[in-house]
C-alpha cells in the first residue's frame, strides 16, 4: 500500500507525544479525580468548547487471496496487521453579538509494522453572521451535512462521502460562503428555509472538490409541509457537472421515521476498466440515484436502523469484475517476470472510484443498537451490516459500546466480510478485523 507522509519528521515527535499522552491520560484522571473541579464554573458562557482523546488498536487477518490486498503489497503479502494510533480532536464556539466562531481540529497519528502515519486537519473553521432570527451568513471551511440518509446522502453535493461504518464522526468540510434566509407561517406550510452558498475551486482552496480556476453555487430549499421535512437542492458549476436533488422525513409516529432522497446528475463522467488492455475508458451519461429508509425506536430502547441506497454512478458487477481480473492478471505478470507495470495501471484506474469504501450499484445497510439491555448500565450492544445486493458479498459488525466511567467511552467491534471471488467484499483487503478504541470527552 502507497503511504505518504505528511509531516516532517520532527512532527512525528508530536503525534508521537500526543500517543503517550493519549495512553498515560486514564492513569492521570484516576489519580487526580479526589480533587478535580468544573472548569465550566470559570468559563466565560460565550465560550463553548470540547473534543476528545482517542487511543485505538486494530488487528486485521488480511485476505491474502483478495485483489485489493494484492494491489496494495503485492511486495510483500502479509496475513495480519497491526495499527495502533491515537487522535485528538477539538471542537467549540465563541459568540460575541451576532457574530460566532466555530471550529472543528483534528490531529492522527498510527504506526503499523511497516510506517508511521500522521496528519493534522481543520475540519472546520467558519464564521456565522445571524443579523436577525431569519437572515444569517457563513464564511470559512464548513461541513453542511445535506441530505437526510443516515449511511449515504445522495444530495450531498457540497459534502464529502460519509463512512457508513461510522457515519457519526466528524467529517471535513469545504470552504465557502453560505446566506440562510428562514421564514415561519400559520397553516399546513410551518417553515421556508432558503440556504445558498458559494463554493470556490482554486489553488491551494478546495483542490480536492473537482476543477480548479471555478466558482460553483449550491442552493437548498427547505420546506415543512404538513409534519414533513422536505428539501429541494441543486448545484452547478465546472468544477462539477449540474445535478439535482429531493429529500425527506417524515414520523409516522414518536418512535417511527421513514426518510427518503432522489439525486439527478443529467451528464456525470465517469472511468471503466477494460480487463483485456488494461485501459482506462472515459464514459459519458445521465446517473440516478436514490435512497429509502426508516428508523425504528422500540419501547425498551433498540434502534433499527435500515436503508436501501442505489448509487447509478458506482460498478455494475460485471464491471467490478473486470477491475479484478485485471489485477490477476497484473500479479501474475509480476510473479512471472516481475513486471509490475500493469498493477500499477490497475492502481491508477482504481483512483477514479474502483477503490471507494462502496463502489457498487445496490447495498442494503442495517444497523440495530440496543441501549442497556436486560438493565445492564451504560452497556449498549450493536451490529451494523451492509450488503452488496448484486454480488451479495456483506460485512457484519458487531460490537459493544461501555460508557461507566465518567467522559469515557469504551468500544470493542469485530468485523467479518465475506463474498465469492470477484465480488466486492470477497476482494477486499481484509478478511476480518478487530478493534478497540478508548476515548475520553471533555
């Protein structure tokens, strides 16, 4: 696997030093608890501020036997791995008037057998203007979190992908400038929320969103129509093509949701493999994608969670198919003659979106947590499960999840992937894994 590192070495001391604080900290709090205090009780209340410490380790078997562990170390196939990191991440406001700060921060830094990896990224900084209670304006890097999928958000245009293994945690924003305009009336419509922003791709500003040398506009229309949440959406721009969206949700009762989204891209570029060359072939069309799901609550605190997502821009089965046999090919040309020349052709296409964490057309993902069965305290249990339903290759994940210690969250989650051989999750690069993760929240 290609590594980058991204500090000089002198930073890794940081990241280093951070670790050791990260694995040192619980002993710290235990000897200091009898005398601490609430820094709340000195803060000026115009500044709100948190985050947490993370240490975590995983352990991986590694399908040996699968495409993408052979794209990745062809050079040395493993049977395991090992990682052990630690993150920081801070998070906070500061309001003064009509104007606050806002800011999300994280720092990583991991170490396998081979590596160490370690990277510091602002996931948000803005600020936010409110010049009455229905007319407010952003400026600064901000995660809009458009769409109402709890897995994936086809309309989320101006967002990056979520993780669906976990799709809670702080994702990084772009930069921009957004306007709100809100308005409430008597009747079946309640609420009227125009949100527009302004989204520019230049050097060293939002590389990564597409084009550069580009200002793209992205407008969303909410509406809450009669107990229902609806949101109309649309992009343009060069630095991606026009598309187009719907979204909503809606309680069928206190403990039932269903939600929905609908997105249209009339011309979407895309790049497929040819197995037989080796090429990368560019394509043209108009891509429709769409999700349904509900959320269920019952009486004694479990919570379903399932969602269909068709994405029209991912790889028919046959396509993803082809990606991996062309990797056949290509290490069967290195184990020959040591050519490698087509494993990294093969890397190189994957880039465009064979290798994205879902690159698939049709997945079914479930997701059920019970919060302190049987009255077990702070104990929840879980399991997620996510389903390719074209090839029918899954990942199943369960975990368990302990908060009994104050500002402490231990969390212990296996994962299992199984498919036949060229399918997705038959191909990935583990077969299993296990981690562990310690945070603590302040």
């Amino acid at each position: 696997m290609k590594r980058k590192i991204l500090w000089q070495t002198r930073r890794r001391h940081v990241a280093s030093g951070i670790f050791l604080f990260v694995l040192i900290l619980p002993f710290q709090v235990l000897a200091v608890d009898e005398y601490s205090f609430d820094l709340k009780e000195f803060e000026d209340q115009n500044l709100k501020w948190g985050g947490y410490l993370e240490g975590k380790w995983e352990h991986s078997a590694l399908n040996r036997e699968g495409a993408l562990t052979v794209l990745n170390d062809f050079h040395d196939l493993r049977s395991t791995r090992d990682i052990i990191g630690a993150t920081v991440q801070l998070d906070g406001s500061y309001k003064q008037g009509m104007t606050s700060l806002n800011w999300v921060a994280q720092v990583t830094g991991s170490q396998d057998e081979s590596s160490w990896q370690d990277q510091a990224d602002i996931f948000e900084a803005y600020a936010s203007i409110k010049i009455n209670p229905g007319l407010s304006l952003d400026a600064g890097k901000k995660t809009f979190k458009w769409g109402k999928g709890y897995a994936w958000n086809p309309v989320g245009f101006i967002d990056r992908p979520k993780d669906p293994n976990n799709p809670e945690d702080a994702m990084e924003g772009y930069i921009g400038t957004g306007l709100d305009l809100v308005k409430s009336y008597d009747g079946p419509l309640q609420t009227v929320a125009l949100t527009t922003v302004a989204l520019p791709v230049w050097q060293e500003v939002n590389e990564d969103f597409g084009a550069r040398d580009n200002l793209n506009l992205a407008a969303k229309l909410y509406l809450l129509y009669l107990d229902t949440d609806i949101d109309l959406v649309g992009f343009t721009g060069n630095s991606r093509s026009t598309r187009y969206g719907v979204d909503f949700s809606r309680n069928l009762a206190t403990n039932f949701e269903i939600h929905g989204e609908l997105a249209h891209i009339p011309k979407q570029r895309q790049i497929v493999c040819d197995a037989l060359t080796g090429l990368s072939l560019p394509r043209e069309r108009s891509d429709t994608s769409y999700l349904l799901g509900l959320r269920y609550l019952t009486e004694n605190d479990m919570t379903t969670i399932v969602e269909f997502y068709h994405n029209d821009d991912g790889y028919t089965e046959a396509e993803q198919e082809d990606f991996f046999r062309l990797i056949d090919r290509g290490y069967a040309a290195y184990l020959s003659n040591g050519d490698s020349s087509l494993l990294h052709q093969a890397s190189r296409i994957g880039q465009s979106g064979y290798l994205a964490p879902q690159s698939g057309r049709d997945y079914l993902y479930t997701r059920i947590t019970w919060k302190e069965p049987y009255d077990i305290l702070y104990f929840t249990p879980g399991v997620t499960a996510i389903v390719n339903t074209d090839d029918q290759s899954f990942s199943v994940s369960p975990e368990t999840v302990y908060t009994g210690f104050t500002n402490w969250e231990l969390r212990l989650r296996f994962s299992w992937l199984q498919g036949q051989i060229y399918s997705e999750y038959g191909e990935k690069q583990n077969s299993n894994k296990v981690e562990f993760r310690v945070r603590y929240f302040w």
